[in-house]
C-alpha cells in the first residue's frame, strides 16, 4: 500500500509541475499589455512603464515563473491588478462559496443517482427501467444552464420558494445561505446525476453476471441480498471515477451558474478577471483548480486500492 501511495504521489507531483509551466506559458502568449489596461486611455507611457515595474512585469519570464511558484508555495499568491488586494484574500472569499455549492450539488448528485442506477438495473427491461433511463437520457442532453433558467422561472418567479439571485453570506445564518444555493446546486446536479445513473446501472448490470454473484445466488441469498451483500461495493470503483471528474468539473465549470444567480464564487472572479486582463488572479486560480483536480484524482485511487486490493498487490510489480 505504501508503495502504491509513493507512485500516485510521484505522478502528482509531475502533473503538478508540468501544469504550472502550461499555465504559465499560456498566460505569456496572452496578447494585450495589463499596466496599458490599468491605465486606460488616458494613461501616459511613463505611468504605464512605472506600473509595470510596481506590478513585476518587467522581469523576464523564467525570473517571474519561478518568483510565481515560490509565491504559491509559501501562500503569496500576489497582488491582483485590478483589486489591488491579496489574490489569496480574493480566492479565500469566493472558495467560501464555490466549494460548498460543489459539495452540495455533487451529494445532491450522488443521493439522486445511486438509488435510480441500482433499482433501473434490478428490473432491468421493465417500464421502470425505460422510463429512469429515458429521464436521465433527457437529463445528459440538457445543460445546465437550461435547468438553472427553469428553475428560477419555476421556483423563484412563480412560486416564490427561493431567491432568483445572489448570496447574502455565511454570516446571514447557515439554512438562509444554504436555501440560497439550492437551485444553483440543484442547476449543476440534475446532469450529473443523469450521467452518474447510467454509470451506476450499467455497473450494477455488470456486476450482477460475475461468477461470485450466482455463487451467492446459488447458496439461497435473493438478488437484492446478493447486489447488496457482494455487488454494490465491486459495482462502485466505476462510480467513484465518475464522483471524481464530477467534483473536478463542479467546481471548475460552474462559471455560467455563477453568472446567472449573481453567485460570487471562483468561477465568477475568473470570468471577471478575464475582461479585466488580471492575469495574476486567472493564474492562481486556475493552477489551484488543477491542483484540486490532480487531489482528487489521487483521492479516487486510494478508494481504489480500498474497494479493490487487488489493485495494492499490483501496485508492488
């Protein structure tokens, strides 16, 4: 198990390596000069040229790379361009809001998904079957955003159950700021929990015809007994890939909900920062979403190796 860890730690730390230098020399090639921007119009060549100085930019780019890197990793992420703040103090406040909306739209994903997955696989070609899957058909080829829209005109404008936009903080109390985000989770979750549906039934379905199962079977346990005793847990390790690249992408692709409830989370403060040519604020941000991403993955393989030993004793080839 040991060395299991040590070789996913290593890939980690590879990866992690080689996004920064992607990050960084995609950020270089980004046309348009950020002083110029800050100034305006009216900016003079000698502002501009002094504020570049003040912001680092006229250091080389191997220089800035690494005075980036060493920044990062004793918690200095910089001074945003157009806040004139520290991007950690920025990233600190809208990590507030996005890693819970994350959470809660990827356990609204999973308590939605597991349960049709698994009873659509046990009456397989059944009305049930065809109607769940038929349902979850419709819910992979809707965006998100089509269901964010539905569900303010629904549940906002016309029964007036929930707020159509903004946050009014953690400091407003716990339920008022969860109500608040339960329609944009909800808005992030329905799709996915469309995808991880038929995940989870073509796993269970999978399951369900290995020799252990019709052993079970076949000692007097029912399918259920048997799907629940010996299958469930086999039938997961898919299912946990899936749960990893949901979170992943939860928390990195909810830039258009963010938008449309006026949430002030990371993805929000991306697409500003963006018009705002605030280069040092995209850089950090998207690296520490690569950085949770690359977590993650390396999260799903330790429950891996948890749910299937098998993959420890391979891991010592």
């Amino acid at each position: 198990m040991i060395h299991y860890i040590l070789k996913r730690l290593t890939s980690l730390l590879i990866t992690l390596i080689v996004a920064t230098i992607v990050i960084f020399l995609i950020i270089e090639v980004v046309p348009g000069d950020p002083a110029a921007y800050m100034m305006g119009l009216s900016g003079s060549t000698e502002a501009a040229d002094a504020l570049r100085v003040e912001l680092g930019l006229d250091k080389g780019a191997l220089e800035r790379y690494f005075s980036w890197i060493g920044g990062m990793l004793s918690g200095d992420f910089g001074i945003s361009y157009t806040y004139r703040v520290p991007v950690s103090q920025l990233i600190g406040e809208r990590t507030l809001v996005s890693v819970p909306l994350t959470v809660y739209a990827l356990i609204l994903s999973t308590l939605i998904a597991i349960p049709v997955g698994v009873i659509s696989a046990s009456r397989r070609g059944s009305v049930v079957d065809t109607i769940l899957m038929g349902v979850a058909q419709i819910g992979v080829a809707i965006p998100n955003f089509w269901f964010a829209i539905l569900m303010v005109l629904v549940f906002s404008t016309s029964l007036g159950w929930f707020s159509a936009v903004g946050f009014p903080g953690w400091e407003a109390g716990f339920w008022v700021s969860i109500k608040a985000l339960t329609i944009p989770a909800f808005s992030l979750a329905l799709p996915q929990a469309a995808i991880l549906a038929r995940v989870m039934r073509s796993s269970v379905l999978e399951v369900m015809q290995e020799d252990y199962i019709r052993t079970a079977r076949a000692k007097g346990l029912s399918q259920r007994q048997a799907l629940i005793r010996h299958g469930l847990r086999n039938a997961m390790i898919p299912v946990l890939t899936i749960l990893g690249l949901q979170f992943s992408f939860l928390l990195a692709g909810g830039i258009i909900i963010e938008s449309i409830f006026s949430l002030p989370g990371l993805g929000r403060l991306v697409f500003q920062s963006i018009a705002q040519r605030d280069l040092i604020v995209v850089k950090s941000i998207v690296t520490l979403l690569v950085m949770a991403v690359v977590m993650i993955t390396f999260i799903v393989d330790l429950l891996y190796a948890l749910v299937d030993p098998r993959l420890r004793e391979g891991g010592r080839g």
